[in-house]
C-alpha cells in the first residue's frame, strides 16, 4: 500500500513538478504543547494540472529525481486562476500569502473602484456645502 498525503501546492515553477507542503500537528516531546509543523515533498505532475494553492493529494512513488519522491494523485480543491496569479507575483517579491491576504487583495479591485465613486460624489456634496451664496 502506497502512503497518501494531502497538502498545499506552494510552488509550479518547474515543469511537471510541485512543491507541496502537507501540514501536520503534533505534541512536543519535552513541554507537551501543540505543535504545527510542515514537510515539503516535490511532486510530479505529468500535465502540469495543479497550480499555486491547489489542495492536492500524492501518492509515494519510485525516485524520479534527487528530490522527487511523490506523484500527484488527484486535485481535492482548486484555487481560481486570479488568485493563483497573486500568488505567483506575490512571491517574486518576497511576500508570504496566505488565503485571506489573497481574499483581501480580490476584494480590493472592486471595493477601489467604489470607494473612488464615493469620494467623488462626497466631494462635490461638500463643495456644495460650502458655497458662500445658498445660505
């Protein structure tokens, strides 16, 4: 029987190849807390299907490479492209990503180009305001 693991793709720069982190927890042996940790597998993706933030399961497989222990079995939940391009922009320049920085930064588009309409109307409510002759 072959070992699955269901983690997050974190990279799909390299064709055909993934880099997945599957979280775990676990007791520290000595103080007994809860502890979070990860382990990074790079897993082949024949088809290159998978993409940044994709929930993904892997099988173990024979050595594909120095490093590529693990084979991409199926897509358990994908992210849609727009996130996974914020994703890939916000790597290259060195920022961590996480699910509500990517909902923020979504929402962003939308709720700017409101808040832009808002200020307009707000600013010539008060320049109405202020007109020396209406009173």
């Amino acid at each position: 029987m072959r070992t699955t693991l269901v983690g997050v793709v974190t990279s799909d720069r390299n064709s055909k190849t993934r880099r997945v982190d599957v979280e775990r927890l676990h007791q520290h042996s000595k103080y007994k807390k809860i502890v979070r940790d990860r382990t990074v597998c790079y897993v082949h993706d024949e088809n290159n299907d998978s993409k940044i933030g994709d929930t993904v399961e892997i099988a173990e497989c024979r050595p594909r490479s120095k490093s590529k222990r693990w084979e991409l079995v199926r897509i358990v939940k994908s992210v849609s492209d727009v996130a996974s391009k914020l994703k890939r922009e916000d790597q290259d320049d060195g920022v961590e990503m996480n699910a509500a920085v990517i909902e923020e930064r979504l929402g962003e588009g939308s709720s700017d180009e409101a808040a832009v309409g808002e200020q307009s109307s707000a600013s010539s409510e008060a320049s109405s305001e202020d007109a020396p002759g209406d009173e």
